[in-house]
C-alpha cells in the first residue's frame, strides 16, 4: 500500500495521518473524562526531522484526561481516530501547532520534577503568556517566535472510562466529587475488614478531602453544609477506628474531641475517644467519655459494659507494674 493511499485528513484542516501500525479493536470513544495513555514523539519537518520531545526517552507516558484544562486540544482530537495499540504519524499545519511550546514546557518541567507552570505567568493571564520573554528552553523560544508545522508520532495504549479508574480529586466537578465519596467509602470499609489499616485510611482520606473541597462553598450551619457535615464526621470516625488498630491513640482523641467540640451528642466520638483513653491509660477521662455515651444512648450498655472491663484489666495491669517498678526501688 502506498503511503499516499495510508494518509486521511481527518475531518479537520492541516492534519495529514499515516498508521504506521493498525491497532486492535474498535476506535474507542473518548468521551469527557476518559483518561487517555499514550507515547508521544514532537518532531520538526525539516530534513533532519528533529526530535524536540520524546516520552519513551523521558520513560513515563503521557496522560490527559478529555475535557481537562489541557491546552493541547489538537491531541484530543488526533487521539479520537487511533485504536489501542495504533502507532500513527499526524502532520499537523502552524494553526494546531502554536500552543505546542507552552505546553511541552509544562511537560518538561513536570518530567525534571518542577512545578509545571512559573506562577507569576499564571496570574497574569493568557494574553502575557505570549509577551513572555523565554520559556527557559531554547527549541521551545524558537517555536514560540515562529510557529511551526510539526509531526506527531502517537502511540495509543490504553483508554479508561470516567467509571474504570479513581480520577484524582482536583480534576472533578463538584457533583462528580460527591457522587466518588461513597465509591471511596466502600473501598475503605473493604479494606478495613480486610485488615489493610492504612490503605483503608487512605481511602477514608481521599473521601473527607472531597467532602471538606465542596463545602468550604456552602455557608456553614445551613441545610446542605450540614448534611456535608455528617458525612465527613462519619467518615472521620472510621478514619479514627482504623487508627485505633493501628494504635495511634493520641490521634483519634484529637479528631474524636474535634468533632465532639463541634457535634456535643456525637455518641459515636465519645465512644472512640473513650477506648483511646483506656489505651492510654487516661482512666477519669475515659470513665468520663463511656458515661457521655450512656447519657446519649442508653443502647449502648453492653458495648460500654464491655470497654469498662477492658478499662479495669488495663488499669490493674498497671498498677502490678507500677508496684514492681517501686519494689525494685526500694
């Protein structure tokens, strides 16, 4: 096949595509949200065929996800006619290419382990960007002064749907972050019946941060920031569980006193703190605590029974190594 007969336009002015190598499968649909993976090779159409960037040289691939603050909406768009596993060459023209400079410094960046944008040119706005004197990196100054046609090479490896993959919390709307929270809630419970204390921690984490990221916008006290409330406070509390198997105890008395400063008939709080207190040998106040939860929920009887009788082995087992240290003293 000649390549004449491989090159399509597709649908869009300036863009020549050759395969170079037919993928598997069905095109897949890139829908908003999808998180696309792929290699990515920048190259300019001189004789020489410069290579400007490489990620197979850089060694991570490249990921966007559809619809995201990315500035390289050509890619979106070259991406959509791949199949997974498709090695293509797009040749694109000057008005696809300008923006390219800009965000292959964020890329450069990213991969030396800097912050991907110099704040000051953030704030300022789009239209200093262009003013900006250098972007650090010669190559990239010359393409900026004068744009370009480039060559794409774009492999496709691997496309995951909104639903398939946990998308970081900055990158969700705000309904979006909500409607995670119970996925995350259900990974950690997983977890913590499991035994995987700290992975379920993790997840509980996550899930508070979404929850605290969408009410800072609710005014405080109202219906919806209350009903934001109890959740993060129930999610804080299985939080406090899993540090109480991994004996944090101070920890849990600070979370478990900070909802109960806030929440006075938190029943729950007063129970965790309490068995925190017993860890730590904090017997008035843990005596304190189980006698609150007894106040608020006459229920718990036989689980307060049960942590007295912890409360009164620890503190016997105390007292006999205190009265052995003392012997040894005198």
């Amino acid at each position: 096949m000649s390549d004449m007969q491989e090159t399509l336009l597709l649908g869009s002015e300036g863009i020549k595509k050759t395969i170079l190598h037919g993928g598997t499968g069905e095109i897949p649909k890139l829908i908003t949200g999808a998180k696309v993976t792929f290699h990515f090779r920048t190259q300019l159409c001189d004789d020489e065929r410069t290579v400007i960037d490489d990620s197979k040289v850089v060694g991570t691939p490249m990921e966007i996800v559809i619809g995201n603050m990315f500035k390289l909406d050509i890619w979106e768009t070259l991406l959509s006619s791949m199949r997974i596993c498709e090695v293509a060459e797009f040749w694109c023209d000057t008005i696809h290419t300008g923006v390219y400079p800009l965000v292959a410094k964020s890329m450069r960046r990213i991969a030396e382990g800097k912050d991907p944008v110099d704040w000051h040119i953030h704030t300022c706005g789009m239209a200093n960007m262009f003013a900006y004197s250098s972007l650090g990196y010669d190559d990239l100054d010359e393409l900026m002064k004068e744009p370009k046609p480039l060559f794409f090479v774009l492999e496709l490896l691997m496309v995951q749907q909104p639903s398939e993959y946990n998308r970081e919390s900055w990158a969700l709307s705000d309904s979006e972050r909500l409607k995670v929270v119970p996925v995350l809630h259900g990974q950690g419970n997983k977890f913590y019946k499991q035994g995987r204390y700290q992975e379920a921690t993790q997840k509980y984490k996550e899930a508070i941060i979404c929850i605290k990221n969408v009410q800072t916008k609710e005014k405080a006290w109202e219906v919806p920031w209350l009903k934001l409330e109890k959740m993060a406070n129930t999610l804080t509390l299985n939080y406090c569980q899993c540090l109480l198997r991994m004996e944090e105890y101070y920890e849990v008395i600070e979370h478990t006193s900070d909802i109960i400063n806030q929440h006075p008939g938190a029943v729950k709080a007063f129970f965790l703190r309490g068995k925190a207190h017993v860890e730590v040998w904090n017997e008035a106040e843990a005596r304190q605590d189980f006698t609150r939860v007894l106040d608020l929920d006459p229920g718990m009887k036989k689980a307060v029974k049960k942590e007295l009788a912890v409360l009164n082995m620890r503190m016997e087992e105390k007292n006999r190594e205190d009265r052995d240290k003392y012997k040894g003293m005198f």
